[in-house]
C-alpha cells in the first residue's frame, strides 16, 4: 500500500491545484476527487434559460463529474457521466436507451439540494433534445457518436464560462455524490479508517494503456480470489475517497513526470512537488561549457546537486515506480523504490561522477541510460557505407535493459557486466559503424569501463592519457591508435572514407595483439612511410617504440594473448591526445609533397 499511501500524500500536497487549467509547466490537470479527464471534441454553449447559443469543434482535456461506474465503463456499458459525455449519451440520435441514461443522472444531480442554476439550465436544454440538429446547423464537425460534448454556460456573471473550469461546480459535484453514497462504512486498508469503500477503480492511469487498471476485483469467474475470500472486498477494502485520490494523483504525475520505456512507463517524484533530477538522464546534462573539461563538469555537477539537495527537507521521501500493462485490463507494478530526496540525488551524483568520461568532440560528459541500451543491444542500420546509420533496439530490450540500468543508478549497484561486455564487443568493431557512431560508442563504453572499475575494483580510470600505465591492454590500445594515424596522415581529402589497416584488423588485434600489430608495421612501411617526410616518421617510430617498451616489460607468455576492455580507453585517450595536439596546431606529423 505505500504507493497509494504516497499517490494519496501527492494528492493532499497538491490539491490546490485540483481542477485548473493546465499551466505551462504541467502537460495535464490534477482531477478532483468525482472527477476524472476526457479528450473533448466538440464545446456548446448555452444561455441562463437554457437557450442553444452556439457550438464549435475543440480539442482539450476537460475535468468532467463521473460516478464510479462511468469512470471504469467500458465495452457494452451502458452507464452515463453525470454532466459531460459522449454525443451518443446527450443527445438521442443515435441511441434512445444512452440518452435516458444520461437524463437519469442529469435529473438526479439537478432535483438535489447540491443542485446550481448553471446544471438547471443545460438540463433544460437537453431535454429539448436537439442537440444533434443544432450541431449541424452550426457547422460543427461530428465524427461520431463518440464525440465528447462539453459545455459553458453565459448569463450568470462570474460564473459564466466552461463548466469544466469551474471549481465551485467541481465542489459541488463532490458534494452531491458523496451524500448519495449510502454503503456500510469498512476499514480503508490504505488511510487505515473506517470509510466509505469501493470496489471500482479508476481506468486508464497510464494514459497508454486505457483500460488497464492497478486495482481490480470483478474477476469473479477466474479464481483470482476464491478458495480464500469470498468476494474482492475481504481481499482488499479501499476507500472511495482515497482510491479517488490515489488515482487521480498517479495519473496527473505519470503524465507530468512519466518517462515512456515502450510498453512500460517509469516515473519518480517528490509528494510535497519538489523538483528532482531526471533518473534518467544526467544531473547537469546542460552544461555552460561548450567543451567542458572534467573539472568544469564535475564543478557544475555540484552546483546542481547542492540546489536539489538545499530544497528538501530532512525526511522528505522520493518514490520511483515503473509500470506496465500485463494485459490490456490489469496495469503490475514491476519496480517501486521510495527513499529520502537528499539520498536519491546524491546516488545519481555519485553515478554522474564515476561514470563522467571525455569525448574527442564534446568535452566531458556523462552518457544517458539510453546510449548505454543503444549501443549494447542495439542493431546498427544503414542504407549505404556513406550515410550515418541508425541504431535500432528492440522494445522489449529496451524496457528490460532501462529498467535494470535505472535500478543501478538510484541503489547504487555495480554496473551490468553482460552490458559492458556487449558494449566491449560492438566497440571492437569499429569498423561497421560511421565516424560519428563510433565515437559515441567509444565514448559510452570507455564511461561503463570506468564505472565498472570503481565499482568492481574501486580503481578510478583516469581521463588523461598515461604513457607509462602498467597495464598491457591500455598500451596495446594506445599502439593500436598511433597505427590508425600513421595510415590516416598519408590520405588527400579523395581518401577521407577509406578505412584503415588498423581498423579492419581490429578484431583479429583484440586476440593477437602482438602478431596483428607487426603485420599492420610491416604493412605501413611498406606502402605508407614514403608519403611522409622523416621528421614524421622519426615522430611516429619514437612513439611505437616507447609503447612498446612499456609492453615488453611484461611476461614474454603473456605478450601475444587477447586484451581486456581496458585497450578501448587507452585506444581512446591516444586519439583525444592526437586530436588535442591537432587543435592546438603543435602535431609534428607533416605528410610529405
């Protein structure tokens, strides 16, 4: 129940905002209690004596009344909002059965003490029962019987305009439906008071998913719970009030806040409407920095912490919870985590910084959870070898692999080891990507590599170069680009598209680095020394050579056998230094004329 609990604290912390207009910052309204949205199509207007006005097409979400049978109607039902509804329910054009449906509950509200002059005269324009023929003499388009018809109302002063903004109406409303609400009183499992119950739950809180509802007990024929409660009630009494509540807020959060995964729909938020960072992306994925370096990264990374951090109060809870429709009616909940706001920014911090990396183009940054899904699991298409591809993932990879990386993120779990080997072997193969691609897939698995290594070993990768690293992997990484620029000083602009020696044999390098990297010499001496001038070669050689030396000191057994991931950052940190010195003019690699 602590979902609901804190759906119902939402709600509460929220209420004032119950039933207004949706305001720049909010994609949806907060419905009030008895209330639920709709996607209204067509607004009539009516006058004080219950005189046709006019008419015209909209397209709006509206705040309209609902009893409990209306908000969860669905197939055959028929059962009538008590106000706004459908064109088959309020007018007898297309269904006579509806329409009388509809008057019923209509007159029900208008003959009761919580009754208003504003209700009065649109039930006494329904009952002239012309709505259709007016529509069409106005002009207005009707697609069907299932155009959504509100209405607003002149003549009465201030509280003239549409009756799904005014909140006098909305109070009203409650009002009248709560006093006919003549149940037994029961205990409310989740605000733990005697109180009205139901039984019928909201629909469609996850817009996506219409029909599927988180609560539901009219399974009476599948056994879901006979054999050891006699109806739904005994499994689980809810309160009407509280259901509406809980309902209404996780609604009006999960469209604010929701972050869609495919069929499933993750959302994290404050109940008091603090702001929190996006579990999702980075903290500071808006740097001032065009090129940041590390420094710059990590000081911004902090200023945005400290002004999440500075807003919540000691013991204010952050809830995150991720949904996904099991089948077209029953919404499961397949994660829930609620801890204190200062805790779960500070998790995310500590993400942002161990997996924080330098990129050749972008300065410093940290990748989204989606770069990582894309480039482990992701299928690399492209229409020709001169056009950027693109990288598809499945849908229901991708939901898994989300779920799992933004677990990792907020409890602080190590890195998945099958991503980071995925990761590793696409990064291994450069070769099949474009130029772009390939370096934000360096990029992205140099960040797991690092994040991993914390985690694993609590060793901190560093993002400068190391020329004398103890690691033979890093080394052979580092050999591997210095081979890649050699080829690539020798090519006129004609050449740019043409692959490197380096980058086709880089799989058969990562297994036999030592043997590979002779072949690929061999190879550079052969056809592409002679187009450089001696002042580069004598550069390059120097270069290899001292990498070497590094290598060699390690066990002559171990010098040919397959790298580890740790040659991707040192492959990688070899071309930022290459690019680095190429922008700051002082590269001493000059092609000969």
């Amino acid at each position: 129940m602590s979902l609901m609990m804190r759906c119902i604290e939402t709600y509460d912390a929220m209420e004032h905002l119950a039933g207004k207009c949706v305001n720049e910052d909010r994609k949806e309204t907060l419905a009030p209690i008895g209330h639920i949205l709709a996607n209204a199509t067509i607004e009539i207007t009516v006058d004080e004596e219950g005189n046709f006005v006019r008419a015209q097409n909209v397209e709006k979400k509206a705040v309209i009344p609902c009893t409990e049978e209306s908000a969860s109607r669905s197939g055959t039902k028929k059962t009538a909002h008590p106000l706004c509804d459908q064109l088959g329910y309020v007018s007898s054009f297309y269904n006579e059965e509806k329409h009388k449906v509809y008057i019923t509950e209509l007159r029900k509200w208008v003959e009761s003490k919580h009754s208003s002059k504003i209700i009065q005269a649109i039930y006494k324009y329904v009952t002239h029962n012309s709505i259709y023929e007016d529509l069409l003499s106005n002009g207005v388009k009707i697609k069907s019987e299932k155009d959504f018809v509100i209405w607003r109302v002149v003549g009465f002063g201030n509280e003239s305009g549409s009756v799904c903004e005014n909140e006098n109406l909305h109070k009203l409303y409650q009002e009248y439906y709560l006093s006919n609400k003549n149940d037994n009183l029961d205990f409310c499992m989740v605000a733990g008071n005697l109180a009205i119950t139901t039984t019928k739950h909201l629909k469609g809180t996850v817009s996506k998913f219409g029909n599927a509802k988180l609560i539901s007990s009219n399974d009476n024929d599948g056994f879901t719970y006979k054999g050891r409660f006699l109806d739904g009630g005994e499994a689980c009494s809810i309160g009407y009030e509280a259901s509406q509540k809980a309902h209404n807020a996780l609604k009006w959060v999960l469209a604010n806040e929701g972050i869609p995964l495919g069929n499933r729909v993750c959302v994290a938020w404050n109940p008091q409407g603090k702001s929190i960072p996006k579990i999702q992306l980075p903290i500071a994925v808006h740097c001032k920095e065009a090129k940041p370096e590390a420094s710059s990264y990590k000081n911004e990374l902090r200023k945005k912490v400290f002004a999440y951090s500075k807003s919540f109060l000691m013991g204010e809870q952050v809830v995150i919870a991720m949904f996904e429709a099991a089948t077209s009616g029953r919404l499961s909940v397949t994660y829930y985590n609620e801890m204190p706001g200062i805790s779960l920014v500070k998790k995310l911090e500590k993400w942002d910084e161990t997996t924080l990396f330098k990129s050749t183009d972008r300065g410093a940054f940290v990748p989204s959870l989606y770069k990582y899904v894309a480039f482990s699991y992701g299928i690399y298409r492209t229409k020709n070898s001169n056009d950027a591809g693109m990288l598809e993932v499945d849908e229901k990879i991708q939901n898994k692999q989300m779920q799992r990386l933004i677990a990792c993120r907020i409890d602080n779990k190590m890195f998945p080891i099958d991503i980071l080997k995925r990761l590793v072997i696409n990064a291994s193969n450069l070769g099949a990507y474009d130029r772009n691609t390939r370096n934000q897939i360096l990029h992205t698995t140099c960040s797991a590599i690092r994040k991993y290594y914390v985690d694993k070993v609590q060793e901190d990768i560093s993002m400068s170069l190391e020329k004398e690293k103890k690691n033979r992997s890093y080394q052979y990484g580092r050999l591997l680009a210095v081979l890649e620029k050699i080829e690539q000083d020798t090519y006129d602009k004609k050449d740019t598209m043409r692959e490197t020696n380096a980058i086709r044999l880089q799989q058969r390098f990562v297994h036999k680095p030592l043997e590979t990297s002779e072949q690929i010499i061999r190879k550079l001496k052969q056809a592409y020394y002679r187009k450089l001038n001696k002042s580069a070669i004598s550069h390059y050689e120097k270069l290899i050579e001292e990498i070497l030396c590094v290598i060699s000191e390690c066990e002559e057994t171990e010098l040919d056998k397959s790298l580890d991931e740790m040659y991707l950052v040192g492959y990688y940190l070899q071309k930022q230094d290459f690019y680095k010195k190429t922008n700051d003019s002082t590269d001493e690699t000059v092609i000969s004329d």
